[in-house]
C-alpha cells in the first residue's frame, strides 16, 4: 500500500524559510504526480505545488518565487522549499501522489499524507 509522511513543519516568524519533506513508500508508477496542498483552519484545501515524473513543476500563483518544489527519486522524497513566509501561509501541509496527469495541480490525487503544521507569525 502506498503510505506517505510528511515532517519539517513548525512556527516561524513572517520572512523566514521552512523545507518540508515527505517520504513515500509502496508508490511504484513510474509515471506521476507528485503535489503540496495546504488548509487553513474554515477554509478548503488548496494546490500549492507539483512535480511530476519528468521533473515539470507547477506552482500556484502566490508562491510563484517563494516556494521551491524538488524531488530525490532515490530516496523516493519530495520536498517543499518556503522562503519569505508570511502569516497567510499558515495551515496544514499535504503532500499527495497518483498517476501521471498532464495537469498535476488539477488531477484528483488517491494518495494523501497526514499533514504538517506551518504556522507564520507576524
């Protein structure tokens, strides 16, 4: 079964810079996506980046410069790089894995993880 675990949250003040990280396993398409969500407290879930298996990134217009997608295909890891963090980006962090789509930020994804908490001070 696919299982994926996200870590590298925390609180950090307004300007600063997180990594996150989630380690997939049981996950063997060799064509997919990979992708970052988030969810603020009252409010939906929300695309922030993507990757797919050819390495084409998507970003989400207000992280477009600030966040950084990456993946280690050898130790089956993506990574979320936050730079310049504001409070606006506090909510719960989800990576999510599914087969390759041609538009990795619009595809219904069947693999979530549990999430990681980012909370931005002002």
């Amino acid at each position: 079964q696919v299982q994926l675990v996200e870590s590298g949250g925390g609180s950090v003040q307004a300007g600063g810079s997180l990594r996150l990280s989630c380690g997939a396993s049981g996950f063997l398409f060799r064509i997919y996506c990979l992708g970052w969500f988030r969810q603020a407290p009252g409010k939906e879930r929300e695309g922030v980046a993507t990757i797919d298996s050819g390495g084409r990134r998507s970003y989400v217009d207000f992280v477009k410069g600030r966040f950084t997608i990456s993946q280690d295909n050898a130790k089956n890891t993506v990574y979320l790089e936050m730079n310049v963090l504001k409070p606006e980006d506090t909510g719960m962090y989800y990576c999510a894995a599914g087969p390759w789509s041609s538009d990795c930020l619009l595809v219904g994804y069947a693999y979530w993880g549990k999430g990681t908490q980012v909370t931005v001070s002002s």
